[in-house]
C-alpha cells in the first residue's frame, strides 16, 4: 500500500468528493485522495486559516476519480500552476502536488498536475 512508504510524514487520507485543507496538513503530511469519482482539495482563504508563507501542502492522488486542486474563495486565493495567473490544476490517479504558499492569499502548485 502506497500510503505506508511516506517515512516521517502523517496521513490524512480523505475519500470523500471534497476536502479543504487544514491546519495539521502543512505540518508534515500528506493528503491523499482516495475517490472514484471526481473530488476537489480546497485550500482555504487566509480568514480561515493563515498558513504561514512557505507552507508545503501535499497531495495524492490514489482514486480512480481526478483530484481538482482550487481555493474556496478563488477571488480571495489565488492558485496558480504552469505559469497560468490563475487556474486550478488536476491529478490524475497515482499523481502528487506541492501547493507551496508564497505571499498571503497566493499559493503556486507544482508537481504531476494537468
């Protein structure tokens, strides 16, 4: 099982068609998603919850669903992959991002995204 070969990092495995990111999820883990369907990971706005500048958010995709990686108040959030001003990339099954946070409210997304 995939999951067991994140030496030193927390799971937080989701199932569900949604999840927004919390807290303990920037603090050495990772998110897997884990959903047939197609599913959404939210990253919340700064009111929510302030994620320091820097914070890494990973996530995995395990379902055979696609994972949309997006804000919850996109015009609050910016996300923004492949040099796009904003957009909300896509993991495919068996696929990983970096959403790394670089100003208030800014994050980019890296990694196997679409």
């Amino acid at each position: 099982d995939i999951d067991t070969k994140f030496a030193g990092l927390t799971v937080n495995a989701q199932t569900g068609t949604t999840y927004t990111a919390v807290k303990a999820d920037g603090l050495n883990a990772i998110v897997t998603m884990d959903n047939a369907s197609a599913n959404t990971f939210y990253i919340p706005t700064d009111a929510t919850y302030a994620f320091p500048t820097g914070t890494t958010l990973l996530v995995y995709m395990k379902g055979a669903g696609v994972t949309t990686i997006t804000a919850t108040t996109p015009a609050t959030t910016t996300v923004t992959s492949a040099g796009a001003a904003a957009g909300s990339p896509v993991l495919a099954r068996y696929k990983s991002a970096a959403c790394i946070k670089i100003a208030a409210n800014s994050w980019i997304v890296v990694g196997a995204i679409a």
